[in-house]
C-alpha cells in the first residue's frame, strides 16, 4: 500500500511541474500592471466602449465609480487620458457611428462625447434626460443613440441624432413600470 501510494505521489508531482511548465511556455505573460490611481483602487467600472484613434489603434474607454474616465491604448496599455467627470457614475458607454465614444453620467443627466481622434472630451448640448438614470445605450448604424432611462413614473427611451444633434423622447413606454 505504501508502495502505491509513493508511486501515485510520485505520478502528481511529475504531473505537475511537466504542466506548470507547459503552462508557462504556451501562454504570453502578462504585461506591468497599470496604476490609475486612488480612484480606481476598488471602484467598480461602470461603463466602457472601445473607439479608434486616427491611426486606427483600438482604445478602451471606462468610467468607474466616482465619476472618472480613462481611454487606455489596447496594444500598449499606456493610459492616454483621464478626467473626472462631475457626476457620481458614468452609467453607461456606446461607439456611435460617427467613431465618438458618448457616455451618459448621473446624476447630472447629461451625455458626454470623447473624440479618441482628438482625445476631447465635450458635453452634448442637445441632450438631457430630466433627472432619470441611464440603465442601457444602444447605437446604430444611421447616427442614432438610444437610452433606455429609468424614472419614477416610468421607463423611457430617448433618441439623440449624433448629426443633427437632436433629441426625440418616445415617452413612457409603460406607467408605473421603471425599468425598460
């Protein structure tokens, strides 16, 4: 019995550096860790998209609790901007068709738009949802942006046109129900 169980030991260990070797060679290490600072520390990412700067290379855009934003490059991780929003939460990110990143924040009401060509962040003047949070962005292919909008007498979608910079509230979707 001592013998079997020697030998299965042996079998395991064998087993175990041939696989933690193989792990090692056949997976590509993890670059350095990026430091964002306090903010990031232990807050939760809120919302992120991804956009493209003039050249092509893929950026990922975040928000985290407390109202920050950071676009970081994707190939290199160099973190290439940062800025706090004056809003508790960026709710929620979306890549419109025009390549900008647009972000809805609370409880501001507003939506913000990054250009990762130019790397501006500025503020949508044709959009405001009167106080309601954001809960989910979807863009589509013909320059429009809806926002599914939590309020207290109902859930609504708004409409904003990227090009004509306009904004269309279809209303509340159901009474009473605050979710869409």
């Amino acid at each position: 019995m001592k013998k079997t169980i020697s030998f299965c030991i042996t079998v395991l260990i064998i087993l175990t550096f041939t696989v933690n070797g193989f792990c090692e060679t056949q997976f590509p290490e993890f670059g350095e860790s990026i430091d964002y600072g306090r903010g990031v520390f232990a807050a939760q990412i809120q919302g992120n998209a991804i956009g493209y700067d003039e050249l092509g290379n893929a950026k990922l855009c975040c928000g985290v609790q407390g109202g920050l934003f950071y676009v970081t490059d994707i190939a290199t991780g160099e973190l290439e901007f940062k800025q706090h929003i004056s809003a508790t939460q960026l709710d929620r990110m979306v890549t419109a068709s025009d390549g900008n990143i647009y972000i809805s924040d609370y409880p501001n009401s507003g939506l913000k738009k990054y250009n990762p060509k130019t790397k501006e962040l500025t503020e949508v003047s044709g959009f405001n949802r009167n106080g309601g949070m954001a809960l989910c962005m979807y863009a589509d292919n013909s320059e429009n942006i809806y926002v599914g909008v939590y309020y207290n007498d109902g859930g609504r979608v708004i409409e904003y046109n990227v090009e004509s910079d306009t904004m269309k509230d279809y209303g509340i979707m159901k009474q009473g129900a605050h979710y869409i």
